[in-house]
C-alpha cells in the first residue's frame, strides 16, 4: 500500500552511520514459570553466541538483559528489571544466572513494559542495535479472554507504539515465538519485528535458541552495509513527495542492489529461507496503536496455522552468505522508513 511521506524539515540530524562491527545486543526474556528450558539455554551459551559473533563478523559487543513477569496481583515479586549495556560476557552472564522461571498468572505477561525498558536502554549512537525478544505469551490486551488487564498494561504502556519508537531508534526486534505456546499470537509478535525490519523466529525447542541468536545476529550486521544504498532512495522519495509503494519500491531496490552484486548473510532454517510476514501480520504492523491492532487480531481474517510436532525440535538453523533476498531488502525498506520521517 502507497503511504504518502512528509518531505524532512532542514533542521533534522542527519541519520546516524552505524557500524557494522558494533554491535548492541539485548535480550527481553519471559521469566515467568514456562520459561525455564530456554533461560538455562541462555545461561549456558551465552558466552558461546557472543565468542561466536565476535569470531565471525570482528566486532565490539555490548550486552543487556531485561527480565519480565507480570503486574500484581497476577505476579508478586517483580513487573521488569532491567540490566544496562555492558561489556562484559562475564557480567552479562551473572544477570542470566539470577534468573529464574516462576510465577506469571494469568497467560497474558508484561510484555509492553519489558519493551518500554528495551527503548530506554543505554543504545550506542553508531552501533548496528538489535534487541531478541523471546516469550510464549502475548501482551495484556490482545486477546481479552482470561486476560486481568483486558484494555491492555495496567501501566498504560502500549507495545505497537513502542515498537515504533524502536524502530525510529534503529532498533531491530528479532522475535523469538517459543511454539507451541506462541501460535495462537505469532502474528502479532511477527508483526512487531516488521515493524522495524526485524523478523519473527519459531522456536521449537530451546537448544535452538543459541544458533537463532547467533545467525540473527551476523544476519543483521550483515544487511548494514547495504542500508545506506537503501536510505538514499528513501530519502530521495520523501524529498520529491512521491508515495512509496511498498511492493514496487521494493522491486526497484532489490534490482539495484541485485546489479552491485549485493549478497549477505541470512538466517535460514533448515536450509530454506524463513517464511515471510502473514497478511494478517502485516495488516497489524500498520496499526498506530494496541486497540487497532486488536482490531484487526480479533477480524475475521483467518489464516492456516503452521502444524506444530515434535520434528521442529529437530529443526536447524544458520546463517549462509546468499544474495541479498527480495524479503531482506522489504525489510530494510521498513526500517529506512522508520528511520527517516515515517508517516506519524
């Protein structure tokens, strides 16, 4: 759909040039009850993903941790804490080792506050910054049914709205759905990662979740050198007052790119590439805040759900050097946009 872009004021900063071989990464973990499979994973690998990272792609690391429950009455010990950028693979690791999975209430968790504190993290201005989002469980408001917040965060935070400001930061969400758990709401999580040119992730098992980590990871830092050639017809649209059309704007770049030989790095599953985004998804990451988006959740649009069993725990991921995909130049389209003026 053609979206129509306001022409850049003359006093706006110029964007920020980011490094690929600096690298923020946070996590967002569910800590509730279910969770305890995948923050073992994480406290076992995590200085194996970032050895891994550093290995491969060269470059400057810092980590972060935000840890989510749930409001009271539904969860009594804590709603988020949060642990600032570091440097260290060994304090990072000491913040994973105090985690525990407990408590949680009712199906709905915090998710928008674990959010909330994920933008107000210490974020280097010239860093490629990519935040792992991994839960089973929806935001208070989406669903409603057995939800004790049904209108959404008893804080009044709301996740569409900060997940915009995420991407105006230069914050790519990757999602990590812990399925089965997550499919009856894996479109609304797909849909936050789109938002700001992230992708959503099926997990299927929790030894996945260190390969998903590190090819997310090199996948990202990979797409950076190309965002320049991608902000430069972004720009270019807006100046003029020409509509962007997604689709056919993103036909024109992955022409170009494909002409300069663009190739990166792209995480794949089982040697094939990850599905895109659903209709419904989609449809959700145009919405400005949590009551549209709800909307369009609770339509009538009703999509086949991926058949879960017990050999997507086998499941394989990597990261593989390939041209540069027509989806991967989509979503950098989606994050250039948001970046440089998007449509308020």
């Amino acid at each position: 759909m053609a979206e129509k872009m306001k022409a850049p004021s003359v006093d706006r900063p110029e964007l920020a040039k980011h490094d690929s071989a600096i690298l923020d990464l946070a996590f967002a973990m569910d800590c509730t009850g279910s969770m305890g499979s995948y923050i073992k994973t994480a406290q076992q690998n995590i200085r194996e993903i970032v050895e891994t990272i550093v290995a491969s792609e060269k470059s400057n690391v810092h980590l972060a941790l935000v840890e989510y429950r749930d409001h009271p009455p539904q969860d009594a010990t804590f709603v988020t804490r949060t642990h600032d950028f570091t440097s260290s693979v060994s304090q990072m690791k000491t913040w994973l080792d105090a985690c525990s999975a407990q408590g949680g209430g009712d199906c709905p968790e915090a998710v928008a506050d674990a959010l909330h504190d994920v933008s107000k993290l210490s974020w280097r201005e010239e860093a490629t910054k990519i935040c792992v989002l991994v839960s089973d469980a929806p935001p208070h408001g989406l669903s409603q049914s057995g939800d004790s917040f049904p209108e959404g965060c008893p804080a009044g935070l709301d996740p569409i709205d900060i997940t915009r400001k995420l991407a105006e930061k230069g914050i790519t969400l990757y999602t990590v759905g812990c399925e089965p758990a997550i499919l009856s709401y894996r479109d609304f999580f797909m849909a936050l990662a789109y938002m700001t040119g992230g992708q959503y992730t099926p997990l299927g098992g929790a030894k996945l979740l260190t390969k998903i980590i590190i090819g997310g990871a090199q996948e990202e830092m990979s797409l950076q050198q190309w965002m320049a050639d991608v902000d430069v017809e972004v720009q270019s649209r807006i100046a003029s007052g020409h509509e962007i059309d997604d689709e056919a704007m993103t036909r024109d770049l992955h022409a170009k790119l494909a002409s300069k030989g663009a190739r990166s790095k792209q995480l794949v599953r089982n040697n094939a590439e990850l599905a895109g985004i659903s209709s419904k998804a989609k449809a959700m990451s145009s919405q400005m805040d949590m009551k549209s988006a709800r909307s369009v959740f609770k339509s009538s649009m009703v999509e086949t759900e991926p058949v879960m069993d017990e050999a997507r725990c086998s499941d394989m991921y990597a990261a593989i050097e390939t041209e540069t995909s027509h989806y991967q130049v989509n979503r950098m389209l989606q994050k250039s946009k948001a970046r440089n003026f998007y449509k308020k």
